[in-house]
C-alpha cells in the first residue's frame, strides 16, 4: 500500500510542465490534486516514473464567465466550484453535480481539471461537460488546441490527450438565466462511485422548452448524450408524459453492462427513473427562474 | 527533497523521499501518530489532517507537496494537556467515539464544519460524515456531538 519510487518535479510553468512530460518517454505523469492517482500508485495500479505537480504552476486557478462559457482553471478545486456564486449562477448544473463527488474532504484537494483528465467514466464531471456540450483547453509541447467534449472522453480513462499535453481550462456552456438543471445519481454510498447518474439543462420559453441537453453516466465507457431524448421534448411544455417519454427513449439509448451493484436492466431501468425526476426539477427550476 | 512545513504552529524541516505519503510522514517522521491510517486510498477517512485550513486526506498527498504549507493534525487541537475543545468535550459527551481509530479523522473534518460558522442540517452533517467510515458506533452520537459543536439544539425527540 506504499507507492513505489518516482522522481519528483514541481514546475513554476506551464511550459516547464509540459517539457518535463515531453521527456519522460510516456512515463511521466502530471499530478493536480491527486484523489484519483495518488489511490492508483498506492495500489501499485500506477507506477509512473516521473511525476510532475502542477500545483505550483500559476494562472490556473480562475473562475470566470465570458458571456458564453463557464471557464473553469484546472487547477481550481472542486469544493471551491461547488460554493462558487458564480458558478451556481451560471451552471448551475455544476453545484447540484459535484455534491455527489467524492467526500468534503477530497472535494477540498480534488481538481476540476484532473477529474476531467482521469475520464472516469462513473465521474460526475465529465459527466457534466459531456452533457452541455463544453471542451477543454490543453497546453502542450506544440502549443494550445481547444477538444470539444464529444471528441475529449474516447473510453475507460483515456482521453484524446497525449502524454506530454495539459488541460488548462475547462469551459461549461452557461445555462443559467432562462435555464434549469437537475442532477440524479444512485450509487451504493453517498460519495461512491454511481452506478447510473443523469444530468439535464432544459431552456424554456414562454412555458415550452427550447433547448435540452440530457446525458447519462457510469452506464459506458464515456459519459453519453442522449439525442433522442432531447429532441423528444423540443417545443412543448414538460409534463408527465414528456417526461416519461423522454425517460423511455433514454433508456433505449444506453447499452450498460452488468456488475457487482446491478445488472444491466437494474442499471437501464435506473436512467429511466433518475430522468423522470430529475427532468420536472429541471424544467420547474427554469419555470421559477424566469419568474 | 528538503521540505520546510508549518505542523500545528510548530515550524518543521525534513528531507523525505518523494514517495513518502503525508500520512507517513506525520506518523513515522514526525511521530505524530494520532493520525490514523486505514484504507490508504481515500475511503475511510481516517488520516484526514488539515492542509492550509481545509480538510484534507493525508494518504492522498505526499510529504514533499506540503512544503511551505500549514499541516495541522489532531494533536494540534486541544489548547493543554488536560483541555478539550468544545468539539472534542462535545465527543466526549455524546458517546461520539468507542474503539477510537476513526475519531481523530472525523475530528478534522468536523472542525473545519464548526470553524466555518455556517449552520448545517443534522442532514449536511450525515452528508459530512459519509467519508468516515466508524464501525463501533453507529454514527448517531458523533452526529450529535458535531451538531451541538455547530451551535444546534438537540435534535427534536421522534
């Protein structure tokens, strides 16, 4: 339950960071707050040879709205972006998902940018970006590029990042004014690892919704959009039976497999029922807000 | 590495192998050894230490990404050797505590509950506790104890 030996580099910059990954041969890995790979190395899951901390790189801890996005430093922790005014103000989703991220206290050194990186598919986060269509923005040997969500999460924690690259920032359409969101998971314990979650953004105007963005969570090797059943409820009020609808349709959309928590149907049946509550919280949260 | 930290107001210099987990650190380095180790990957909860104020797993970090940062541990709470503070007292009071090996853990985490000034929901102190895993006490008297610590009344008889 140790780790085993590594050498240790803790780089003022950004560029410092990504030269040192560059040079590591693929062996190298960034460290942010460390929740999920400091666990790894203990476990002896991970080894790598050389780590390097970004905690010392600076600029990478904003929270700032530019009209359109949410941008979310890297390195900003996920307790300060779930007691942040601003982001409850304009994603709301974000508050209402990171309350099941872990506990206070891995919240407190757990980065938004490394739960991104991690790509756990049973993660709230990714999970969020996924599902409002966000991106990232990565810093690496041959500059900046911006990856959109849907490109981003490939399978299992692995992302389209190369070895030597860095998520800088993280941008979360801003779906506040006009909006409503709602977040539902089941998992064995609160703070567990879900064995299926959903999250939902609905816009409403003049009593009918406009826009919807639904995904699910921990039910596939990346977070999913759920296509059909955003377009299901595009240009009508949400009542019982759009809701229940929209559930049905999500539901046929997912392919999970089974584990120890639940079989396949348990976790189907479980995205189902979690939208059909978690989409009138939704569509009554954008009701009050335009009030 | 050499690594210069502030441990419960005390200044402390070390060289530390890059792999040295906090928790060990405290423990073996600094003989700390009221931080508890259980799980070593962030489950149980009972290594919680504060990092700069906030509560933090000490399994989850190493040593050497504390340096110039403030550790404090649960032997930096009580102001003497008889003293208690009212968080503690209130453990003491409510049965909050038996075999003893998740307390200092909880005790971390709860003072950090008590030092914000917020007023949480006996609901938000569950919610709180759920990285603490206690196997003796079933939870309710450490809920109270952390309840009456935050200013709450009893908690209304059902």
């Amino acid at each position: 339950m140790k780790p085993s030996q590594f050498d240790y580099l803790c780089p003022r910059s950004i560029d410092e960071a990504v030269a040192a990954l560059a040079g590591a041969d693929g062996e190298g890995k960034a460290i942010a707050g460390g929740q999920s790979l400091v666990p790894l190395m203990n476990l002896r899951l991970a080894a790598p040879a050389l780590i390097v901390d970004l905690n010392g790189v600076p600029g990478l801890e904003l929270i700032e709205a530019d009209g359109g996005n949410l941008r979310v430093g890297a390195l900003v922790r996920q307790r300060n972006l779930e007691q942040s005014v601003l982001a409850r103000a304009v994603v709301p989703l974000l508050p209402a998902a990171l309350r099941h991220v872990g506990h206070v206290a891995t919240r407190n050194r757990g980065t938004v940018g490394g739960s991104i990186a991690h790509a756990d598919p049973a993660a709230e986060l990714p999970l969020v970006l996924a599902t409002l269509g966000g991106s990232v923005l990565v810093f690496g040997p041959r500059g900046e590029r911006e990856i959109a969500a849907a490109d981003l999460f490939l399978t299992h924690f692995t992302t389209l990042l190369e070895p030597d690259e860095i998520v800088c920032e993280v941008c979360f359409p801003e779906t506040g004014i006009g909006w409503g969101s709602a977040f539902e998971e089941v998992a064995p314990r609160h703070g567990d690892y879900a064995i299926a979650m959903v999250a939902c953004a609905l816009r409403v105007e003049g009593g009918s919704v406009v826009e919807a963005r639904i995904g699910a969570g921990a039910v596939a090797d990346v977070p999913l959009r759920l296509w059909a059943a955003e377009a299901a409820l595009i240009g009508a009020p949400l009542d019982d039976g759009a809701a229940r609808e929209a559930a049905a349709l999500a539901a046929q959309a997912v392919d999970p497999t089974g584990g120890t928590h639940g079989s396949a149907d348990y976790r189907r049946r479980l995205v189902e029922v979690l939208l059909q509550r978690a989409l009138p919280q939704a569509f009554a949260a954008a009701i009050e807000g335009s009030r | 590495m050499r690594i210069e930290l502030t441990v419960n107001a005390r200044r402390v210099e070390c060289d530390v192998e890059p792999r040295l987990l906090l928790s060990d650190f405290l423990r073996h380095t600094l003989g700390l050894r009221g931080t508890h180790v259980g799980c070593e990957h962030g489950v149980c909860g009972a290594c919680t230490v504060r990092l700069d104020g906030a509560a933090t797993r000490s399994c989850l970090m190493f040593a050497v990404q504390a340096d110039r940062r403030t550790v404090d541990t649960v032997e930096g709470l009580a102001p003497g050797e008889s003293a208690l503070t009212p968080l503690q007292a209130a453990f003491r009071e409510h049965h909050g505590l038996q075999c003893g090996f998740c307390t200092p853990g909880i005790l971390m985490s709860a003072a950090e509950l008590v030092e914000s000034g917020e007023t949480p929901t006996r609901d938000e102190i569950r919610e709180l506790l759920s990285g603490h895993l206690c196997r003796c006490t079933g939870y309710v008297g450490i809920v109270e104890a952390i309840a009456q610590a935050c200013g709450l009344g009893p908690e209304p008889s059902a």
